[in-house]
C-alpha cells in the first residue's frame, strides 16, 4: 500500500515531518528525550537537537522539563507539542485520503 511522508516547512530552515513528531510521540509516551530516542534508535544528544530546533523554531517550547523527586526528572509535551503533533497527524490523514485516489489504478495488479 502507498503511503505518504510529509514534510511542512514551517518558516526558513525549520521543518517538520515524521521524524520530529515521531519524537514528540515518543517522548509523551516515555516521559522523557532519553528514553525517546533509545526508542527511537537515536541518541541523546540527536533527539535534544531536534527539540532544542523544534522550541526554537515555534519560538516556545514544544516539549518541557519536569522536575523529579525520587525517580528523577523527565519531560512531557506541552500544550504546542501536542498540538503540532495533533495537526500533523491531520494533516497527514488528509493528504493521504486525498492522493491515494490518484495513485490506486497505477497500485492495482491490473495492465
């Protein structure tokens, strides 16, 4: 099955697509940037970068530290992040209904 990837660019040199808000799921489901991008086969360092750019680029944060008490710190979305990662998926969902039309008699097995 044909599938799209998207990719919005939001202003000069800042992007977003399935990377970044793979990411963003992952670190509202992890609670934290480090157990995202273990999850994500990425390291550290790579998924900061790209939430550092992602806060920069919306010029707020799209992802927020939370302070820990025994278990330590962590991060969760904020209300942006989830947002973006809510319009995304929409947009993403919208596209795919409206090309896949256009791409279903080359898919089928048909001549």
């Amino acid at each position: 099955m044909a599938r799209l990837s998207i990719r919005i660019d939001v202003a000069p040199g800042f992007r977003i697509g399935p990377g970044k808000v793979q990411l963003l799921e992952a670190i509202a489901e992890h609670g934290s940037i480090s157990a995202a991008g273990r999850a994500l086969g990425m390291s550290y360092r790579r998924a900061w970068t790209l939430v550092e750019a992602m806060n920069n680029g919306f010029g707020r944060p799209v992802v927020e530290a939370q302070t820990g008490g025994k278990a330590g710190g962590g991060a969760r979305l904020s209300g942006l992040g989830a947002e973006v990662v809510a319009r995304y998926r929409a947009v993403e969902r919208a596209a795919e209904a409206s090309a896949l039309p256009h791409f279903a008699g080359l898919l089928s097995s048909d001549p």
